[in-house]
C-alpha cells in the first residue's frame, strides 16, 4: 500500500497487574482508520480497548522466569481479548513479546533471562487460548525480543524485571465515509506509488473520511489519532463520536493535503481536492445573417475558457487520474436533443467535459404548420403550429448537458492544453422564404447555460458556475422574403 509510515501501536487491554507502561516500537505497514466491531456478547470492551495502552507483566522474581499468579490471571484476560478479535474483517493475528531485566547480571545473562520471559508469556498465552478454544493459539503469530537490561525504566528494578506483550496496529485505509456521496477516492495517476486522492466539486456539502484501523479494536481513539489539513479546517470526530471519523468543507476549491497521527507519529497522508472552474468569455458574436439560399438564416454565437482549479490537479506530478476517457455514460445518455434528435450519448468521452444546456421558446403568431417550419429531426415542432410553445426546457441535474450531443465544438483535454477546456457555439435558426406572407412574424428564443462538467468515478458533476447567455431570432416578412426583425444577443437570461 501507499505511503506506509510504520509504528509499533499498542496492545489495548486492561491494566490487570503492576504498573502499565506506554512503550513504542517500529512497525510496519501502518495505514488507516474504520469503525470497530463489537465485540462478542459477555466480553466486554475493557480488556481490548484502543485507549489503553500495552500489557506490562512486571515483577518477576530476581534472575526468574516464572510466572506468578498475577502474570497468569493478566495472561487469561490477554487470551479473552484476543480470542475477542481473532475474527472479522480486519483480525488480530500478529502479538508482539518483549522481555526485559533490571541491571544486576551480565548482559549475555540477561539477554538470555528476558528471552525466556518472553517465552514465559509466549506459552502461558498458548496455553490460555487453547484451552478457551483449542487450536485457537494457531491463529497467531507470537513475535519474540529479548531487550536484555538495554530498555530501563523509571521505578526500580522490581518494574524492569518484566515482559510487554502488545500487538502491531496497521492503518490499512481511509476511506469516503458512507454518508457523503459526492466524495470520491480517485487513483494516483502514478498508480500504487502515488498517493490517495480524494475528488469532489465545490458546494457538494462536507468532505467526509473515515480511518480503518487494523485490527479492528474498539474503543475511542480520538485521544490518539488525530487528523490535520493544510490549507483548510478539519474536524474530528464527523460522525457521532468516532475520532475515526473525519469532515472538511467544501465551500472552496483548493488542494488539501491530509495526514493522519498516531501518538503524534504520522502514519499516512492523502490529498484532498475540491475542483471547480473559472469561466472565460473569450469572444461573442452578434446576429447575422449568413447566405442560405431560398431561406434567411440568423446565427449568433460565443466562446468560453474554463479554466480548472486548483490548477495543480493539472500540473502535479502526483494527481488524481482525471485524464483520459470517461468511466461513466453522460446524465440523460438515452434523451436526445430538441433540434437534432441526436442521443446525448455521445456528449462528452473524456473525464472534464465543457458542455451546455438549452431551453427553447418558439412564438408562431401566424400558426405556421411543421410543413411550413424547417424541418428538424428533433422535437422543436412537436404540438405546432400554437401561438407559443416551450419544447425544451432547462434540466434539473446542472450536469445534464441537453444541449451538448458531441465533442467537435469543444477541447476537453486540459493536461495538453495549459489546464483550461473550450467550447464555441453558434446556434442558428432559418425561414424559407416560401412561408407566410408580407407583414408575418416568427421568433425562436435560444437560452443557454454553459459550463464545465467532470466525471468522479461512476457520476458527473457540474464544476463550474453557469456562463447564461442568450439568442433570440426574429423574423418578419417584408416585400416577399424574410428580414431580420432586430435579432438579439446578450448574456443573460433575460426576456424569456
């Protein structure tokens, strides 16, 4: 897994005999944070509690390795807990043993007396989960260290003739919380070397992560893992009281990177991004009417830059993998355009895809029939001739492009084109001069939002504000031949 930080945790049961000690080791493989599982009905969580710290069996008699009665009753409630989390998703299967002495002896002595302390306990924890379950010891890796008299403590000789016993925690995962559906974790584009990536658009609510620790051992760790951003708040516990939990807002684009702290230790780090978009009106035209034979056409147009922050999702050497095809088919694939009758399918095939909605008013004061209207492919006509009509209207989904059936009007590759995607559009709308009569009239009304729209995993999102801007065609019969009857462009959504 991805950047492995690595630490001895601790073994998380009760203080049952002499003095509990906190001790660190290396470890390895230390990665993230869940939910613990309960624990089986009749055991309670005290003895396995993440808040606790590592078994200590002290007091051994001088130059011994004999247990005590104390040593065996604390070994019972060591094999109850481990029998405890032997099982589910995320068990315990690796126990660490360290034996130590006091100072009194030579250090071959006592190299040798704090292995077989070690051993000791290593075979009274065999035994006390065998008898429990038999077999049961199987389920365990017992690692031995012989610290000798090296690893002195504060409290006499009395406290240093004893055996830890504690067992490795890894943080094997973070993870998008269940109640945030619109964050999403997206891979490295540098694959498992990378880090993790964690994707959403600006104003989608709380960023919600969720910590794995492994083994999944209950009990509050929010005294000892602790989360921290760059660049932003973050606030632990983001769910109940489960300092596993984690939320940052999402109220600004911006890179966040993350790490997450055991005892103070860093263990893992990730980024989170919030992504959104800054439009650009990089040219418009105004109403004309371009040459079209037996009809009057009126055409106007614009073109947009969206320009993706933060711009380091683009440029960082470590991102999230955003570039490249599309990993989920278009909001409302299956629905097809009101002039066209295209399928929106085949609307975007990248990832970030600069895309358009539409709505259309048609005024038809003269009931001109479809038969007299340029024909179309779409539903622009359906219901005429009326006086007026709306036969398409805005989506609700901001990232449904009803207006967006191809990519051959836009770029959609920002990592080869300095972070920004394009689009250009000139809608146009005509009459054969063969409709109607001197003095008729007849206005389609074209109203657009534009925007930026990127595919998180298996949704689209909108990630950009919307460009409104409009198009209004008019037309009246004059001497036989359609006119242009004061066209309009404008970007607003005026005068619907």
């Amino acid at each position: 897994m991805r950047n492995r930080v690595v630490r001895e945790a601790d073994l998380f049961w009760s203080s049952l005999v002499g003095d509990i000690r906190r001790r660190r080791f290396a470890v390895e493989d230390v990665e993230g944070w869940a939910p613990a599982e309960a624990l089986p009905a009749g055991l309670t969580a005290s003895p396995c509690d993440i808040a606790k710290t590592s078994e200590t069996l002290d007091r051994f008699a001088l130059d011994s390795s004999a247990l005590t009665a104390a040593h065996r009753t604390a070994i019972t409630r060591i094999a109850d807990c481990l029998l405890a989390l032997r099982g589910g998703s995320r068990p315990i299967r690796n126990v660490d043993i360290a034996g130590f002495t006091d100072p009194s002896g030579d250090v071959a002595h006592n190299d040798a007396l704090a292995r077989r302390r070690a051993q000791a306990v290593r075979d009274g924890l065999v035994a006390a989960l065998n008898r429990r379950t038999a077999g049961s010891a199987s389920s365990f890796t017992f690692r031995l260290r012989s610290a000798g008299e090296t690893e002195q403590i504060a409290g006499g000789d009395a406290v240093n003739r004893r055996v830890e016993v504690s067992v490795e925690v890894d943080v094997t995962d973070v993870i998008v919380h269940a109640s945030d559906t619109d964050t999403h974790e997206i891979p490295s584009n540098l694959g498992a070397a990378g880090l993790e990536h964690f994707c959403c658009v600006k104003d989608t609510g709380d960023i919600v992560l969720e910590a794995q620790v492994s083994p999944n051992i209950p009990g509050d760790v929010s005294g000892r893992l602790t989360w921290a951003a760059t660049g932003t708040a973050m606030t632990s516990p983001a769910v109940g009281t489960d300092g596993r939990t984690a939320r940052l807002s999402s109220a600004a684009s911006g890179k966040f990177p993350i790490e997450l702290k055991w005892d103070g230790t860093r263990l893992r780090q990730a980024v989170v991004w919030v992504i959104w978009s800054r439009i650009t009106v990089t040219a418009t035209r105004n109403p004309t009417t371009p040459p079209s034979g037996g009809s009057l056409a009126i055409t106007a147009g614009i073109d947009h830059t969206f320009r993706i922050e933060p711009a380091e999702i683009i440029t960082d050497a470590d991102r999230p993998a955003l570039n490249g095809a599309r990993t989920a088919a278009v909001p409302g694939a299956a629905l097809t355009h009101v002039i066209s009758g295209n399928t929106l399918a085949n609307g975007a095939t990248n990832k970030w895809d600069a895309s358009r909605q539409i709505r259309m008013k048609v005024l038809n004061p003269h009931l001109f029939t479809v038969a007299q209207l340029p024909p179309v492919a779409g539903h622009l006509w359906t219901g005429e001739p009326v006086a007026t009509s709306i036969p398409e209207n805005y989506p609700a989904n901001g990232a449904l492009g009803n207006d967006d059936t191809h990519t051959g009007d836009e770029t959609n590759d920002p990592y080869s084109n300095g972070g920004v995607c394009t689009a250009t559009d000139d809608p146009l709308m005509l009459l054969s001069h063969g409709t109607g009569a001197n003095g008729n009239t007849f206005e389609t009304r074209f109203q657009f939002h534009e925007c930026l729209r990127v595919n998180l995993d298996t949704q689209w999102y909108r990630a950009s504000d919307f460009s409104l801007w409009r198009f209004h065609a008019k037309f009246r019969r004059v001497a036989g031949a359609w006119t242009n009857n004061g066209s309009t462009f404008a970007r607003d959504n005026n005068g619907f």
